[in-house]
C-alpha cells in the first residue's frame, strides 16, 4: 500500500473532505487542507478521480511518501498513522 500526501489549496473543502470518505478506507487529516491516504491507487489512478470529480480551478498537490521524512507539530495519532502504513 503506497502513502500519499494529499494538499487541496481550498479550506475545508467539503466536496473533497466527501471524495476521500468515499473513496479511501483508510486516510487521516493532517490539517484544515492536507490529507494522507494509503491506498493500492498509483499517481494516475488518482490523478483521474480527481480530475473527475473536483474543480480544476483549484490547486491540488499529491505526493508519494517514502523513505525518510520529518514534520513537525503533527499530533501522536497523525504519526502513529504514518509510521504504521510506512513501516509496512
């Protein structure tokens, strides 16, 4: 299962906060406007769910996560979360 960073430029996003519920079992919020997700979904597969169903006047960045990476600020149950899907 890959991890992605999910960023949508517009605040509480309803339509995409409805995407992911929809879409994803298994995906955490990091913030008002990011997301992280695991998924069997590789970047084009997810590239067309978007496109299809968000507005594409809006900014919208995915990024693959692995390897090595900090944060900061993120609460315990984010960093569980990630550590979990990206140790495995």
């Amino acid at each position: 299962m890959t991890v992605y960073l999910i960023h949508h430029e517009e605040e509480g996003s309803a339509l995409l906060d409805a995407l992911l519920a929809d879409e994803f079992d298994d995906f955490v919020q990091a913030t008002d406007t990011t997301w992280f997700v695991a998924t069997e979904m590789d970047l084009d597969q997810l590239d067309e769910l978007f496109e299809d169903r968000l507005d594409d006047t809006k900014r919208l960045i995915v990024i693959e996560l692995t390897g090595d990476f900090t944060m900061q600020g993120l609460p315990d149950d984010q960093m569980v979360w990630l550590d979990a899907h990206l140790s495995s």
